[in-house]
C-alpha cells in the first residue's frame, strides 16, 4: 500500500489531486482554490517524489517534511500543493477503513451550526442588510460575517468607501435583530488606532462579536496590541498564516483570541490539527477559514466536528460561487447548520465532467528505482 501514483486536475480557479496504491485505492484531495494551475506544477516539480513510495501511515507526517525539504521555497505554493497531497491521503485513509475523515479524527458526522459569510466589501449597504435579513428566514442563519475596510488601503483606511462601515454596521444589526451573532472581517484593512477606534465606537455598541484580521496579517504586534485594547470584541485571525513557527509566536504574545487556519493554504489538514491543538493548549476556539464552496469548506466540517476546541460556527459563503455544483452530495444550509458528509473520506465526489475539462498532470512512482 505504497503511494504509486499521483494525479491531478487543475484549472487557474482550483484543482484536485488523486492519489493511488500499489493495490488499488484512491483518495482525493483538493489545492486552494485561486492559481491552482500553477500549484499543480508546483506539485508535480517540488511535491510528489516526496511522497511516492510511502505508505499511508506517514501521512501525519510527511506534510511538515515537504515543507521542510522544500525549505528554499517556504509557504505559499509549497503549501498548496501539500495541502492538496494531505488531503488525498486523508480521503485514502476513510476510505480505506469505511469511515468519514470526522470519525477518524474521533468525531461524528453531526451537523454543524454555521455563519453565513458575506464575501462582498463593494456591496451597497442596503442591499447587504436586505440580503441578510432575507437568508435568516430562508436558511436559519443564527450568525453573518460582514466585510468592513479595504483591503488596498495598506493599513490606513477604507479609501475606497469613506463612511461605509459606520453606515453599514448599524445598518445590518437592525436589520437581522438583537438574536443574530455579528461577526465583521476587516481582511488586514485597517492601523491600529484605526481598528480600535471603530472596535470601541461602532462594533461594542452594535453588539458585534468578533473583529477578523482588524490590521495587516504580518503585524503580529498590531494586532496585538488591537486584542489588549478590545475587552468586548474578541480579535481573530490567522487564514493567511501557514508558517507553525509564527502561529506558536501569535499565540503566544496574545495577538489574536480564536485561530483560523485554512486547510489548504497551510498544507493540508495534518497541520491545521497542529494549529488547532497550539490553540487547544493556550484556551482558544479555532474555526477554520473556508470561504468558498469548494471542498475546503467540507475539509473545515470534518476538523470542527472533531477537534475539542470549535468556534461556534464554521464559515459558509453566502454568495453564488463557482464552486456551486462541483460536488455531491452540495452543501446546503438547513437550520443555520450543514451536516458534514458521512460517507467515507471526505465523503463528496467531484462533478467528474469537471475533470474532463481540467488540465491533467500525473507523476508515478519508478518500480524499477522504487523512486
Ligand atoms: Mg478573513
């Protein structure tokens, strides 16, 4: 049951790995979504001789040793394609033994409660408190995260939409009621003084629970320092982090109050289980980042469903996106909750016509070499 063969399918938008053994089966797994295509080279060129000819036992493992092989290119891409590789072989595993990737991990596939994640800064503030209020009746949501700030702004402000998140704020908590959990992600908008001023002046007061990457992610000391400030705003953070040195230093200093990894930008679910337990030992809830359709989302089920220390919700894009209708059985809201898939592995399968259409690569392992 050694790794034999290793394929994957790929477009610019996202990608997927399938992984074989000597004797017959196969896992899946999925790259981050976003330049998947150059991931799949990534994989193909820097990933896969690491992994062909082991067996599945390694699988904990072998992702901290790919990044550390490939220590000349740290992060990013390499982690990528590590995470799609992780993935696969955690799909292997459940299906190997007839079980969901949850089970393995000591959970169950139940249902978990999930915020609605509005994904739009750009969007009209009216709109958004329609939409809003809207999916409440219609799904159940109990929670919405909102986009303030802009991204562009490199630390400073909302340049782009002067005044809009003291509008939109406001403007959201009327419209879903006094029962609804806020969360609000500023996606590295924002200075510190600048992010405690509108933590103190507008989210306590509109009774907003938890403030996502308030200043740029790489400030570990702005962030902090937004944390100490906010006694009624808990301060989250960590999609963009794929580095297990920096998390155990975010964590320690206190930079942020509940992690959010993302399986796939940090090289698969063997290593967002590390952050997890960092965050386990230190008293803090981690909710994965999934924040698309896509099988990230499932990946983020499985890990909630079975780690001791979930956040209250998972992530659960509101928007119509690309990834709607590329897996079976779809992820639908149902209460405010989706079930996370309890058929072995991951337990979805990939729209196979996708796969006609995707780009193919694939690296096997020499049987004369064993290489
Ligand atoms: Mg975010």
């Amino acid at each position: 049951m050694e790794l034999a063969k290793l394929e994957t399918f790929s477009t610019e938008r996202v990608g997927f790995v399938r992984a074989h053994t000597t004797d017959g089966d196969v896992g899946i797994g999925q790259f981050a979504p976003y330049n998947a295509d150059i991931t799949a080279t990534v994989f193909h060129r820097q990933v896969a001789d690491h992994a062909l000819g082991r067996t599945i036992e390694d699988i904990g493992a072998l992702a901290d040793e790919i990044v550390e092989a490939e220590y000349k290119y740290p992060w990013s891409y390499v982690c990528r394609a590590t995470g799609g590789l992780d993935t696969a072989l955690w799909d292997l595993r459940g299906k190997r033994q007839g079980e969901p990737v949850v089970s393995l991990l000591g959970g169950e596939p139940t249902s978990v409660p999930v915020y609605g994640s509005s994904m739009r800064q750009e969007i009209d503030v009216d709109a958004e408190a329609e939409r809003l209020a809207r999916l409440r009746d219609e799904s159940g949501f109990e929670a919405f995260k909102i986009r303030t700030g802009d991204w562009s702004s490199k630390g400073d402000d909302e340049d782009a939409w002067p005044g809009r998140t003291e509008e939109l704020v406001p403007a959201v908590r009327e419209a879903v009621g006094d029962d609804v959990t806020l969360l609000i992600d500023a996606n590295s908008s924002y200075t510190p003084e600048r992010a405690i001023e509108i933590g103190e002046g507008i989210l306590a007061p509109n009774d907003v629970a938890y403030f996502e990457e308030p200043c740029p992610y790489w400030e570990l000391e702005w962030t902090a320092e937004v944390t100490d400030a906010l006694d009624d705003v808990t301060v989250t953070g960590g999609e963009q982090d794929t580095d297990l040195a920096q998390w155990r230093r975010m964590i320690g200093m206190d930079a942020v109050e509940l992690v959010q990894p993302d399986v796939c930008y940090i090289g698969g679910l063997s290593r967002t289980l590390q952050v997890a337990e960092l965050a386990a030992d230190a008293g803090l809830p981690c909710i994965p980042h999934s924040a698309n359709r896509s099988m990230v989302t499932v990946f983020a089920l499985h890990l909630l469903a079975a780690i001791d220390n979930p956040g209250p919700y998972a992530e659960f894009t509101i928007e119509d996106d690309w990834a709607g209708g590329l897996l079976s059985p779809e992820l639908t809201v149902e209460d405010g909750e989706v079930a996370v898939p309890s058929g072995p592995g991951w337990g979805v399968e990939v729209d196979p016509d996708w796969f006609d259409r995707a780009e193919y690569g694939v690296s096997e392992l020499d049987e004369a070499t064993g290489a």
